[in-house]
C-alpha cells in the first residue's frame, strides 16, 4: 500500500471513529453548510467551540455509512432522519449545551470575501456613490455597465449610488470587474446553521428564534380555530366545552332574570345588577321624549272632517205594533 493510500485510509478510520463515538456522547447536531470556507475559518470555529461542542466534516458517504451502523444495530434508530440531510457540503456540530448559544458562536465567525463569476450572490451589493481613485481613461468601462460618471480633479467619480447585484442573481465577470477595480469586498462567508437534530426529529433552525411569548401565541391560534371548527360542525370537544357551557349559562340567566326563578349560581348576577345604578329613569327619559314627541305630533295634524252617518231605518209596513202584539 502506498503512503497516499496509507494517509487516506487513516483519515477515513479517525472519521469513522470520531463519529461513532461523537453519535454516543451528545444528544444534539446543528447541520451546518459549508459552502465557501476555508480551512483557516474553520480552525477558528472549532477553538471557539472548545469545551462547548465539537465540530466535524468529512466524506458523507462515511458519516452516511456510520448512521446506518447504528440505526441497523439498534443502539440509535432514532437516527434515521438525520440521514436525509447528510448531503451536499456539510459540517455536523455535536453539543449537549444551548443550542442557541452553539448556533451564536458558529455564526459570529465570518470572513470578507471577494465575489466570484458564476456564483449566486447571498446578498444585494451596493456601490457607493463618490470619487473611485481610477483615472479618466477607464471611463468607457463604466458606461459599458450604464453608470453615471463625472471627472473631478483627475479622477472618475460616480454620481448616484449603484445597485450593482441582487440577491440570489448570478454574479456576473464584469460586475467583478468593477468590484475588483474598486477594491469591495461585497459578501461575508461563513458556516450557516441549516437544520437541528434533538431527540429523533430534524427541524429548520430559525426555530430557535421562538421566544415562549411566539410559542404560546402559535398554540393558542390553534386552540381557538380547533374550538371554532368543534362549535360549526356541532362536535364537542374539550376546547369547545368552556364556550358551549357558557352560552348554556346565560340562557339560563336569562330565563331566571325573566321568570324570577333564582337558583344558586344567578342571585350573584341578581344581586349585581340590584346593586348597579338604575338605566331605567336613563332609558324612560329618552322613550318619554319620544312619545312627548308624538302627542305634539298629533295635535299638528289636521283634524279629518267626520263624514254624516248613515242611519237606516225600517219602513212601517203597516202592521202597527210588533208582529205579535
């Protein structure tokens, strides 16, 4: 065996090993990504981990191999999700500390980076607008990208600012170009965290943005629409029980306010509303406006003409008294 074959499989044992025993001692993985960083970068999380977590990368089809190993064995089964995000460039981080502060501490390290062609730009790139250093002579450059320019004591300087690249759009080589001329450093890399590993389930990270106040909204935005849908339909469940019962009750008191039946629960209402300041008076006092009103309403009205009554009388047929007189 050679000494490059000898090296290989070393790393690829330490690999193996280092995961199987990292896949024992901690509860927790943050997936990470990471795409455009470099060794030195990765150096510097790894010591700013120390003592909290341990960082690992390396060929997935091992760490692929050495999940199945424990899923088949039985010792991990609950390991079978995380086998689905094993793909792509990707680091693994083991903790059993706070995920939060794991995930603070691999974010915090990032590096300016020039652009590069051909890559998908992580974020929008602005070019100020000012003096540029660059000579007159270079001008045609920056009407070949539609950038309004002046010349100021020998010197090319650009008028408004630029919005060079859009987020998520291809970066072009003269876009570069420019950038390069100018000595910009448009984008951060660093290792992003991408997905969460707890307890058999995989989930996205910005889940650990959830404050308690976030969660308990969420929960009880679900109770209230469960509680509606259990009242539509007439199926009554545990979260609907507090409206149905309590729609019962005020009928109930409603009944016994006009009845005049009391029963235990309705004399505190009773005893309330005997206890409130009076809206009678309040309400009579509009009502008797109102009728006020329409006694003067009536008297304005013209008074209709009684049309003379007719009074039939029976004709005397000549039998003088009554029939049987």
């Amino acid at each position: 065996m050679s000494e490059e074959k000898s090296k290989r499989k070393a790393r690829k044992d330490s690999l193996f090993n280092k995961l199987d025993r990292f896949l024992n001692e901690y509860k927790s993985i943050l997936i990470c990504g990471i795409d455009n960083v470099g060794s030195n970068q990765m150096q510097k999380v790894r010591l700013a981990l120390r003592g909290k977590a341990q960082m690992l990368n390396g060929k997935n089809t091992i760490m692929r191999k050495v999940i199945r190993q424990h899923i088949q064995n039985g010792s991990h089964p609950e390991l079978e999700p995380l086998l689905g995000y094993i793909k792509g460039n990707v680091g693994l981080v083991f903790t059993n500390g706070n995920l939060n502060d794991i995930r603070t501490v691999v974010l915090e390290n990032k590096v300016p980076a020039a652009a590069k062609s051909g890559t998908l730009a992580p974020s929008d790139v602005f070019v100020p607008p000012g003096p540029t250093g660059l000579d007159p002579g270079q001008t045609a450059f920056f009407q070949a990208l539609n950038i309004s320019t002046k010349i100021t004591r020998g010197a090319i300087e650009i008028i408004n600012e630029v919005h060079l690249i859009k987020k998520g759009d291809k970066v072009t080589s003269s876009a570069v170009a420019l950038l390069t001329k100018l000595q910009i450093l448009p984008f951060f890399y660093g290792i992003t965290v991408q997905h969460i590993y707890e307890s058999g389930a995989v989930y996205p990270s910005d889940v650990l943005d959830l404050t308690t106040e976030d969660v308990a909204a969420k929960f009880f935005a679900g109770v209230r629409k469960l509680a509606a849908l259990s009242l539509a339909i007439g199926y009554p469940t545990t979260v609907s029980l507090p409206t149905i019962l309590g729609g019962a009750f005020r009928k109930l008191l409603a009944i016994s306010f006009e009845t005049g039946y009391d029963f235990k629960e309705a004399k505190a209402f009773k005893e309330a509303a005997a206890k409130a300041p009076a809206a009678a008076p309040a309400a009579a006092a509009p009502a008797g406006k109102a009728d006020a009103k329409k006694e003067a309403a009536k008297k304005e009205e013209p008074k209709k003409k009684e049309e003379p009554k007719v009074v039939e009388e029976e004709e005397d047929m000549g039998f003088g008294g009554g029939l049987f007189d």
